[in-house]
C-alpha cells in the first residue's frame, strides 16, 4: 500500500476534496457537497504512517480507497 502524502492527496482530489490552505507542513482539504475536512501531513518524503492515513480517509468518509 501506497502511505505517501502525495498518493493521498490524488485520493482525495479524485473524492472531491479541493486544496484550501496551509498551515506549516499541514495541508487542509475541503469537500464542499459534503462539508468534510481532511488534514495531509506533509513532512518531506516521509511516508504517513498506515494508522494515520487510514484515519483521514475514514475521517474524510472514503471507504475505498482503490477505487
């Protein structure tokens, strides 16, 4: 499985979530139809750890993810 920040974020952007801001290494996603918020932490090259990304999928209410 893929934990990089950049593969999250096309996760999220293909689940309808746009770019909003920053703030320091954190990037903040919106979904305007359904009013959620996804936090990506961006360190570097360092990947997200399995249990945080899954977090902000569930968080950001993407059941599958491969799809």
């Amino acid at each position: 499985m893929n934990l990089s920040p950049n593969y999250l974020i096309k996760l999220l952007e293909r689940n309808g979530f746009y770019y909003k801001r920053t703030s320091g290494s954190h990037q903040v996603y919106c979904n305007s139809v359904t009013q959620k918020i996804a936090i990506d932490p961006v360190h570097g090259n360092k990947n997200v750890r399995k249990g945080t990304f899954l977090a902000i999928l569930k968080q950001a209410g993407i059941d599958n993810p491969i799809a």
